[in-house]
C-alpha cells in the first residue's frame, strides 16, 4: 500500500470510528446498553484498523485485527498488553451483545470500557500523529 493510500486508509477509519461512537453515546442515552456496547466495540475496533492501516496491513476479520494488533504493536513493545486486553474485553462484549440474548449488561459496563476504550483511542491517535497520519 503506498504512503497516500494509506493515510486515506487511515482517515476512513478514525472517520467511522467516531461514527461508531457517537451511536455508542445515543444507545446509551436511549437505554439501549446492549447496541452501545456493540457500537462501543466497534469504535474501537475501527481505530485498531486505522492503527493497522498505518503499516500497510489490511485485515480480513475481526480475529485478524486481534491477532495483527497485538503482533504489530504488543509484541513490538509499541503497546502494551493490557490494551490487547480492552479489545479482547471488547470483543467478547460485542459477541455476546449480538448473540446472547440472556447475557445482561449493566451501566457501569459501559462506563467502564467507555473510558478504557476512550484511553486506549488516544494511545492510537498519539502515535498515528507522531507517524504522520493525522495532524494535531
């Protein structure tokens, strides 16, 4: 992928990111904590896919945005593991928000991973920043 498409690459992601996570914020509001968590999911989601973007990668599924993170960025020592964390968290959240009906989640579940998602989202906006992706 050459550095233009890339950084195109990169801006659609964060754009849909913050897509995600606006409908994250009306879900919530409405009481709908099963759709926020999911929308949640997926902004982070997305900004990983930026984060990946920026090396070139393109993964096919969202195991492969877990596995191509977390060998590209954790095991690089470019982030840490506990980010790998929140989006396994995340992850799990989305999966079990969209299948499993019986599966309860409370408030404090979004808040929490609102706010871990939240900090995790500006490690990734820092070091796109610091290559050259988006602008301060």
């Amino acid at each position: 992928m050459i550095e233009e498409n890339k950084t195109r690459h990169v801006r659609s992601e964060i754009n849909v990111a913050q897509d995600a996570l606006e409908e994250s914020a009306i879900l919530f509001e409405k009481g709908l904590i099963r759709g926020a968590i999911s929308r949640l999911y997926y902004f982070l989601f997305h900004m990983i896919r930026a984060l990946l973007a920026s090396k070139g990668l393109e993964p096919k599924s969202h195991d492969g945005v877990e596995r191509l993170f977390s060998l590209h960025f954790v095991k690089e020592g470019i982030f840490d593991p506990s980010d790998a964390k929140v989006l396994a968290v995340l992850m799990k959240y989305r999966s079990n928000a969209d299948y499993k009906p019986e599966y309860v989640f409370t408030n404090e579940d979004y808040i929490e991973y609102k706010e871990k998602a939240g900090l995790f989202s500006e490690k990734i906006k820092t070091f796109l920043k610091e290559k050259g992706y988006l602008e301060d």
